[in-house]
C-alpha cells in the first residue's frame, strides 16, 4: 500500500483497497493480509464499491476529469472497464440495493450524484450546496445517506428517498476537515 484512502468489502469478506497515489486497487481473502489480485489505474483511485454479483467499481481522477471505471465479475485479470458518465472530481463511491451509484464530486459546484445502470449520465442529486463533498455511506435499509463534506467541516445525514439533507453535525458539535463516514451496520448483501 502507498495511500490507501478507502476499503470495501465483498459478499465473501475479501477486502478491497482503493490506493490513491499508487493509482492501484488491492484485494485481499478475508483474514489475509496476502494481495489477491491488484490493477493499475491511469489515473488516480479515489474509492471503490462491490455490488452483490461481486463487480468492483472504481472512483478515478486524471487530468481528464473524474470518471467511474467497472470491473465485472472482480479485479481477477483487471479487465476494467471505463463507464459512460463524466464527474468533475470523483470521490466516495457506494452502491444502493438496486445497484445504483452514489458518488461524491468535489468539482465546483460539489455534488452527491445518483447514476443509474448503464452508468452513463447522472440521474439524479443528493443535497444542495456542497462545496467538496468526499466520503459517503448509505445504510442497509437504503433510507440514509451520510455525506462527509471536508470544507464546509460539515457530516450531512440525507433522506435517500427525497434527497433532502434531515441532521447534520458540524464545526459547532466540534467537527473540523471530516474524512470519511460509516454506518452501522454496513449495508453488505
């Protein structure tokens, strides 16, 4: 590992780091700290996502612009593919139960954007306002988003279903520069 900057976990608990100045995702069998399977990047690898047929989804940055690359069937080969839809800055990625994508881009204006299969344009936003969202969770029932907001010191709780932000917690409840979110439990399928 170089800057392990986010991990996700698949069905059958092998772990998947996403490296960001390594430009480089690693997996690893659950309980083993051995590398399964790693794939260079182009560009810089900001977070990464499983759905439940095991497909990693990769959240990457270049001088080209932020863009979502997929693996279908796992990183076994590295035969990635790039998806149609374009960010600004890509940040935390996650999947709903429906296998959507929730990205975080940080380009200006920030935004928390929801894209449907094919993955080829934005569906729909999350929230308002944002100025440089960068990590994300949803919990298991898929009702909640949480959305960590570094510049604006802020930790956002959404109404999935609406978009609209519900609770959040910032500067005044001793917050400064959020990182990164989690949800308890984590929505595994």
């Amino acid at each position: 590992m170089e800057e392990p900057v986010n991990v996700s976990v698949d069905r059958d608990g092998n772990v998947y780091e996403a490296d960001f100045d390594g430009k480089f995702v690693n997996e690893y069998q659950q309980a083993s700290n051995k590398v399964m399977n790693s794939c260079a990047e182009s560009g810089y690898v900001s977070s990464v996502a499983v759905d439940a047929a095991g497909d990693v989804f990769l959240a990457v940055d270049s001088s080209g612009g932020g863009r979502i690359d997929e693996f279908a069937g796992g990183l076994n080969g590295c035969h990635g593919k790039r998806l149609g839809v374009r960010l600004g800055y890509a940040g935390g990625i996650v999947l709903d139960k429906h296998g959507n994508l929730i990205v975080c881009d940080s380009s200006d204006p920030g935004a928390v954007d929801v894209i449907k299969p094919p993955y080829d344009k934005v569906a729909r936003r999350l929230g308002s306002h944002w100025s440089s969202p960068s990590r994300l969770a949803i919990d298991k029932t898929n009702s909640l988003v949480f959305v960590a907001d570094k510049d604006s010191d802020l930790l956002a709780v959404i109404n999935y279903g609406t978009g609209k932000i519900v609770s959040s917690l910032g500067s005044m409840s001793g917050l400064s520069k959020p990182a990164g979110v989690v949800d308890e439990p984590n929505a595994v399928y």
